[in-house]
C-alpha cells in the first residue's frame, strides 16, 4: 500500500473516531516499523506501526456494536490495531463493512490456559494483567491500559465463560468491588478477583436502554422502508377495489330490475291487446314474484362463525331456534365454503351471497314451511354428508346438487299442500296436470333466481355440466313430494343390500332418500328441538282444514282440529314412515343408528306415553261425566 494512501485513510478512520465521541487513536502497528504521521493530527495523538501479537493477527473484530468506521483498509500483509480496538484484515472491504470480533475463538483460547491479550503490543505501552478465580481455576487476562470499559467486561465475560453482553461485576477476596476500567488495580495469583453476573433486578436500566435501541433501529428500518406508507396505500387500494366490486354489483341488480320492469309492461300490453284468458283459478301465484332480492349484498351483515357454531353444525343435534335469518345465511354460506363447492363450481362469493338473500326472500311466512326450515333442511344435509363420509364416496358435484335442493326444496311454499292445491283447482294444480304441483313450482322458482345473473351461482359451470346439475337438482325436489314416498323407499330397499357407488343409477336412489330423510327429519333432534316443529305443523295443517271446510272441500282426518292431537299426529308417522326409511339407511351407514335412528324411537316412545295419559284423562273426564249424568236423574 502506497505511503500516501494509508495516511489519508488512517486520518479518516481518525476523524471518524473523534466525531464518533469514541476516543483518540493512539497507534498502528505494522510489520516494517515505520512511524506513520497522520495529516494534521491533534496533540497527544500519534500513529505508530510494529507487529501485532500472533493472537490478533487473525480476529475482526466491531466498534463495540456502537457505530460503523466509514472505510475499513488492509491487504494481505497489513494489520491495524487501534487501542480501542483490534483490526485485522486480508482484504480492502468497501465502506460502511462491520466485521465482528470472534468471541467463541478468543473463548477457545482461554479454556486452553492461553492468554487472551487486547491492545498494542507496542513497549511504549505496557498492558495489564490481572487474575480471575474461573470455576476453582486461576485465569490470567491481559488488557491493554487504553481498553475501554466495555472491552474489558466483554473479555472478563469470556474469560469466565459468561455470555457476552452479560451484565457483570468484579469482586476482590475480601468481597469489595472492583472498578471494571483500565486503571483497575493488578493482582496476583494469591489474591484472585471473581466476576459475577449481575442479577435481572440489576439488569432493568439496561434493559430499557437495549429496547429503546431497538425501538430506535425498528423506526430506522421503518423509515427507510416506507413501511407504514406501503400498508396505507395498500389499505387504501383494497378499500377501492371493493367498493368498485359493490358499486358493479348494484349496476347489475338495478339492469335486472329494469329488464323485469319492462318484462311486466310488455305483458300487460299483450294481455290488454287480447291475449290468452286467465285460468280462473282459486289461489293466483304471480310469476317472478320477489325472485329478485329487496336488498343486496352490501346490507349483508357480516358474522364469523365460533369453533363450537362449526363443530355444532354438522350434528343432528343443531338447534335451529337460536339464530336470526342472517345469521342462518351465513352458516349456509359457511357450509358452501366449507364443503369446497365454491371452489368446485368457480362461485363468485359475491354471487353466492346474492343467491342465498333471494333464497332467503322467497320462501314465506308460513308457520312451518319457512325459510328456517329451508335452513333446519340444509343443516341436516350438512350433517348426514359429515356423519356419513359422503365426501370420501361422493363428488363434489353430488354433493353441490344435494346441497342447493336442500335449499330450495320448498321455495315459495303457500302453506297449503298438494291434495289442496288439486281439490282446490288452482293454477299450480292446472299449471302441473296435478302431478306434484308444489314440487314442480318450488323447481320452477330455484331456477327462476338461477336464471339471474346476479344470483347464478353456477355461471362459470360448462353449459353441459349444468344440464346435468340442473336436472339432478329437479329429480330431487320432486323426491320430496310424500305421494311418491313408498314407491322411493322401495327402490332403494331393493339396491341397499348391494349397492355400488360407482353406479349412477344407485348413487341419484342415493341421494333422492337422503334428502327425503333431511325434509322430515325434525325427531331425529332433541325433544326440545323437535317438539316446536310439531306444533308449527299442526298450526298449518289446521289452516289448511279451516279453509277446506269453508270451501267445502274433504278435510284430511290427520289435519281436522277437532279430531288429531299431538300423539296421534305423531305416532303413526314416526312408526310407519321414519323409522322403516331410516333404518333402511342404517344398512349402509351404520354410525346413524345411535346418532339419529335411537332418537327416532325415544320420540316414538315419548308420544305413546304421552298418549296413553291424554287416553286416561279421556277416560277420567267421560266418567266423570256420566256419573253427573247419574246423580242429576236421581234427583
């Protein structure tokens, strides 16, 4: 190295130290000997050159982890040593360049009894040397007399074998403490000095002033990162996009509404100018009606459902009387997520967010067949696919068409049943040629809101896949008409025994019977479940006869309020009708038998007691009776 450029850096590495508030440089030591001046050097301040210790002529070392030296210099012959610290190069690092002191090696060396020595080795300035007691142990540590403090408690600490940055402190035979700074007073190996590590107690200023620091560093990074600044923005970009995703979602409702305004004029046109007569039926159902929800997705409440909501909706057990419209919105559209069927048909959440709200808004409000039936209907389809396994033996294609005709089995339920709607002649009745009219009208609405752009959860299926979907969804909500009920169950009996679920055939029996188990499955639950919906049902059913009776039309025996009660109505349906199609189900999914065919018979058993009571009181009351009879007529 040129004699010229070694003085303009050590008179850098000079002035840097002063600004630095870290001391003077003393001297530098190299091979040749030769005194080096720095440029303009402050009194009391000299740079001298002289071979280092072989020790340090192979550790790097940092400035106290303080500051970073602007220029750090060396060729392959060159070693710096500063007496507040020691350098040691093998190339020219470029600037700003931190190399650490290797406190494991210099540990190394003084477990092996060799003597750890900081400092100049210049005879100018002798070092000092002191004695540790390490583990019974005499320790002998040799320091420059220009150390810092902080470099001799770094040494002392690996002298003792305490980590470094320990806080320590030095104690005499007598138990005094000694000053831990070069002018320390020497010892001898007959009056050895122990350091001890501080306590935490001791330890709390540091502490705060070691996280300030790296309070301090983390505002630096911040800064220099501009983290805060990126989060803001990217905060702000995402608060756009989504209200661009909802101002696009109103444009297309407020089109669709449009196209339906103008659908209706077009017809009252058409009907003004001598269109087709009316079918002069007794109960009118409006085409379209409501098939566009009143509200959209940015109204939609937003809940999160707890672990336990989770855990609870795929059992039987779910109790469907604790929860607002709402909040059954998102359990199901938690299940679609859940069972990866938004995935599997590329739904756009938005979209299925749309469908559930005019699901939800075009089942009425009849004392059973409402929307919280739709949803107590769904659950269970939910919990069967759970409790069954079906995902291990399904597709998730089956499982999208089980689902959604769950949920639309009974959309726009008027309250009165099929045997009304024939005997009545409504317009459904003529509509459908009697066959299944509320089925076919609960098809015809799914499909209807479908046809929606806004509420087509299945846009993005391949139009010949949604034939399929389509058809497999109509085949079962016609499944749950109950005339059809023996002729179902009896198919199914005859593949159970053998079933193959590779066979299409056997696979739609399937699942016709699994949502005909779902749509009357209120025993299976917990009596204080169940028994509401018992109630709800009646409530309707006396509706129904009411109306009939006044229209003059037959009255069902299991629907006249003055001849069916509570048990009756129950009895011979759980006996006759549950229990044989679940039990049949038993055969391929065994695990239903305690979770939903044990409940089945414990409601049976509930309701004959019940019945033999009401059986007693009749008797009691019709006794008592005739004996008032009795004692008039001796009168």
């Amino acid at each position: 190295m040129h004699r010229n450029s070694l003085l303009h850096i050590i008179s850098e590495i000079m002035e840097t130290f002063q600004k630095l508030s870290l001391g003077n440089l003393w001297s530098v030591s190299h091979p040749d000997s030769t005194i080096v001046q720095p440029l303009s050097p402050p009194p009391s301040l000299t740079c001298h050159l002289s071979p280092l210790s072989p020790f340090f002529s192979s550790v790097s070392v940092s400035l106290a982890h303080r500051c970073t030296i602007s220029y750090i210099i060396s060729t392959s012959d060159f070693n710096c040593t500063v007496h507040k610290r020691s350098w040691s190069y093998s190339q020219i690092v470029q600037k700003k360049t931190f190399l650490r002191l290797d406190q494991h090696q210099a540990a190394t060396r003084v477990r092996e009894g060799r003597e750890v020595n900081m400092g100049s080795s210049s005879s100018s300035y002798a070092p000092k040397t002191i004695f540790l007691d390490v583990d019974g142990k005499v320790q002998k540590v040799v320091f420059s007399r220009h150390c810092s403090p902080c470099d001799i408690k770094e040494l002392l600490c690996s002298s003792s074998n305490i980590p470094r940055n320990t806080a320590i402190m030095v104690v005499d035979p007598e138990g005094a403490l000694v000053s831990i700074d070069p002018t320390m007073p020497t010892n001898s190996p007959n009056s050895l000095y122990k350091v001890v590590p501080l306590s935490t107690g001791q330890l709390g200023e540091k502490e705060d002033m070691f996280q300030n620091v790296l309070s301090q560093v983390a505002e630096q990074f911040s800064r220099a990162f501009r983290i805060n600044e990126l989060k803001t923005e990217v905060t702000n970009r995402l608060a756009m996009l989504e209200k661009r995703v909802e101002l696009e979602g109103l444009k297309v409702v407020e089109i669709e509404k449009c196209k339906n305004d103008l659908k209706k004029l077009r017809d009252e046109m058409t009907s003004r100018g001598g269109g087709r007569v009316n079918c002069p039926c007794k109960y009118n159902f409006d085409d379209g009606k409501k098939v566009t929800p009143r509200r959209d997705v940015p109204n939609y409440p937003k809940y999160t459902l707890s672990q336990e909501t989770v855990e609870a909706l795929k059992k039987p057990t779910f109790d469907v009387w604790h929860w607002e419209h709402n909040e059954m919105l998102s359990c199901l559209e938690y299940m679609y997520h859940d069972l990866g069927l938004v995935k599997e048909f590329n739904m756009n959440p938005i979209t299925l967010k749309r469908w559930l709200l005019a699901i939800q808004e075009n089942y009425r409000n009849n004392p059973f067949h409402n929307f919280r039936h739709c949803f107590c209907v769904s659950q269970m389809m939910y919990g069967m696919i759970h409790l069954c396994n079906l995902q291990e033996k399904l597709t998730l294609t089956d499982m999208g068409i089980l689902m959604t005709a769950a949920v639309c089995h009974d959309l726009d339920h008027p309250g009165y049943n099929n045997t009304y709607q024939i005997n009545a002649r409504t317009e459904l009745a003529v509509r459908y040629n009697d066959i299944s009219p509320l089925e076919n009208h609960h098809c015809a609405v799914a499909f209807q809101i479908l046809s929606l752009p806004e509420c087509n959860i299945f846009a993005n299926v391949d139009p010949e896949a949604f034939k399929q979907i389509r058809q497999a969804i109509i085949t079962l909500i016609l499944a749950t008409d109950m005339a059809r009920h023996g002729e179902i169950l009896d198919s199914f009996k005859q593949k159970v025994d053998n079933f193959d679920f590779t066979n299409e055939e056997h696979v739609t029996c399937l699942k016709m019977v699994l949502i005909k188990c779902c749509d009357i499955s209120n025993e299976v639950r917990p009596t204080e479940v169940a028994e509401p919906w018992v109630d709800c049902l009646l409530e309707e059913y006396f509706m129904q006869s009411d109306r009939e009776k006044s229209e003059g039309l037959p009255v069902a025996p299991f629907m006249d309020r003055d001849k069916v009660t509570k048990p009756t109505a129950q009895i011979g349906f759980i006996k006759f009708v549950l229990i044989p199609m679940f039990e049949t189900v038993m055969k391929l999914f065994p695990q239903i038998e305690e979770i939903m065919v044990q409940p089945l018979r414990d409601s049976r058993d509930h309701y004959e007691e019940l019945k033999q009571i009401d059986d007693a009181m009749t008797e009691a009351q019709k006794k008592k009776t005739e004996n008032m009879s009795l004692g008039g007529k001796k009168k």
